[in-house]
C-alpha cells in the first residue's frame, strides 16, 4: 500500500534541498515522514530515522510499517545522552 504524505513546509523545505543520494539519516526524525517521502519519490534508496521519544518513536515504526517499506527505512531509538 502506497500511503501518500502531506509535508509541512518546513519539511518540503528540507526535501527540497536534498538532491538524489543513496542514504539519508534524519536524527530527531519525529514520525519519519521525511525519510518516508525521500524513500517513496526515489530521491533517496535507503534512510534511517533516529528518535528518542516513546511516542513519536511508535509513530515512526507504526508509518514505515503501513507503507510497506521496512526494506528500505530503519528507525532506531536511541539515547545519546542521560
């Protein structure tokens, strides 16, 4: 299932700017919908996601996981500091 996102302009802005790569990594990736989109639009090939908090974090999982694209996006949650 292809699940089409609607970007806030802050993120369109952050899109735009990135140009054809093979890997991106979003840190502090709030619901990975920036990684999503860069996957999808084929802008990208693979991406990570990184968030530390609980609930953004499931979003994140619950997103990657409804598009079907585990594949090729990764979400990590990790604590870089204490």
């Amino acid at each position: 299932m292809t699940m089409q996102l609607k970007l806030s302009k802050r993120l369109e802005a952050i899109y735009d700017m990135v140009s054809q790569s093979n890997v991106v990594a979003d840190i502090g990736s709030d619901h990975a919908l920036l990684p999503i989109a860069l996957v999808q639009s084929g802008k990208v090939t693979r991406a990570y996601a990184s968030e530390v908090n609980t609930g953004p974090y499931d979003m994140s999982v619950k997103n990657i996981e409804n598009i079907s694209l585990k594949s090729k996006t990764a979400i990590c949650k990790e604590y870089f500091y204490k």
